[in-house]
C-alpha cells in the first residue's frame, strides 16, 4: 500500500437510494460502474448486483461501519472504489465515517460524495406532499447517540411545529423508544395531526399507511426499522380525492399570496 501522501486512487461513496437501480441518479450507476472494487454491507449490494459483474467485492454486515470504511480508503489510495450506501450517504450514511478516516489516515485521495434518494424524500413522495417547507429529521437509534440527546432533540423539533420525519423508529432492542416519541410529540400537536407510516418505500412489501397523531399507537406494531414515520406540522392536513385520504399535504403559503 503506498505511504501517506502517495494517494492516486479514487473513492465515491454512493448513496444507493431506497434500493432499485431506477432509483439511482446517473452519477451514482457511473460511479459504481467505474469502481474496480465496491465496498458495502450486504444488504445494498445485493440490491445492486447487475452492477457488480467483474468487479472486486468487499461486502460486510451490519455494525462494521467504521471496518468498512477504513478498508475502502485503504484500497482507494491505489484504486478506483465506490463505497455504497443506502439512502444518501450525508444522511445517517457512509460519508462522514469515511471523511473522518480519511482525515485520520493522512493520505491524499481523491474522494466525492455521490448523493441518493434518503428515506425522508422516498417515503414523502409515496406520502403526498408532507415536505413542502421546513421540516426536521431525527433518527431514534440510540446506539451512537445518548437516548437523553435524542429526547432533547425531539422535544425542540416538534416544539417548531414544522413537520418531523423519524428515521430508525423502533427495534426489537429498543421497542419502547417510539411510545416515548409519540408522547413528546403529542406535548406540541394536536391529536388530529396527520401521521403517515410509510414501510419499505420502493422495495418489496412497500406500504403507506396513514393515522393521526391520536390513533398513532393502534399502528405501533406496524412500525420497525424498515420504516419511515412521518409526523405533520402545525399546517398539515390530510390530502382528500372525494371523501377518500390519499395523502398529507403541509401548505408552503401559495394560500397566503395568491388566488387558485
């Protein structure tokens, strides 16, 4: 392996999206395909696997995040690799894991991260329109973060009462943490408040279900980390055709401005 400083290698780090290669932008199937190695757990690269014929494969489990990207800077000081990652790697992703390795390793390489479809976006479509506006992300795993950090934060994100949007919902390992949500959430919203509950956005078994923040708990067992839960803000309503709900709809203001 060269020493620090003699990098000539190349590393994207891929954001997959929700999975099927229609969901990719063109950057990242050119990345991929340009890559002599691909690095990636499992599971993404198994979603991708028309793209990884005559490629060197690196794959790993769940866990080995920080494993997984010192290997891919390692072979990127000398080769061309892409490091895959589900959704968009900037986003609860691959890419600062690397960054920080990279920073750490003192080589010189050449690095860029590819952007991706992040759960947040994918289930939103699938949900209507519940980010027009502002809204806040917070991820519920406690494995990297102090579950009292986590509360904090949610307690200030639903206070702004735009529309919050739950990555990592709930385990087996930690099954209570999304009770404990719901209940800080109900402290700033109305029981009315639309909820969309959407399960395997653009993969198999796809579903999009839709409650208030009221009726949330019937549908707890519904929700695992295969999902995405997005809870409305203070403007969103439920989107009708006829008397039928196909959606959730936050304003952006047109309202406020113009006649339609």
């Amino acid at each position: 392996m060269p020493s620090p400083g003699e990098g000539k290698g190349k590393l994207s780090v891929v954001g997959t999206g929700p999975g099927p290669l229609e969901q990719m932008t063109g950057r990242a199937l050119a990345a991929i395909r340009a890559a002599e190695y691909v690095v990636g757990n499992r599971t993404y690269l198994e979603a991708i696997r028309p793209l990884l014929l005559g490629k060197q494969v690196r794959e790993s489990s769940m866990g080995k995040e920080v494993e997984r990207a010192k290997e891919a800077v390692e072979l990127a000081a000398s080769h061309t690799v892409a490091l895959v990652s589900g959704g968009d790697p900037g986003v609860y992703g691959m890419a600062g894991i690397v960054l920080e390795v990279l920073e750490r390793t003192g080589l010189v390489v050449d690095v860029e991260v590819v952007p991706g479809v992040t759960a947040a976006t994918a289930a939103a479509s699938l949900a209507g329109s519940p980010l027009s506006g502002d809204f806040a992300v917070v991820s519920l795993s406690d494995l990297l973060t102090p579950w009292e950090v986590i509360e904090s934060r949610l307690d200030a994100a639903f206070s702004m009462g735009v529309p919050v949007v739950l990555y990592n919902p709930r385990s087996r390992g930690r099954p209570g943490h999304f009770g404990r949500a719901m209940a800080i959430a109900r402290k700033h919203r109305a029981g009315e408040t639309p909820v969309a509950v959407v399960r395997n956005a653009f993969r198999e078994g796809e579903e999009c279900l839709f409650t208030t923040l009221a009726g949330i708990g019937k549908m707890e067992d519904r929700v695992d980390m295969h999902t995405t839960v997005i809870v409305g803000g203070e403007e969103s309503r439920f989107w009708r055709c006829g008397e039928d709900v196909k959606g959730i709809i936050t304003p952006r203001g047109y309202h406020r401005k113009y006649l339609y």
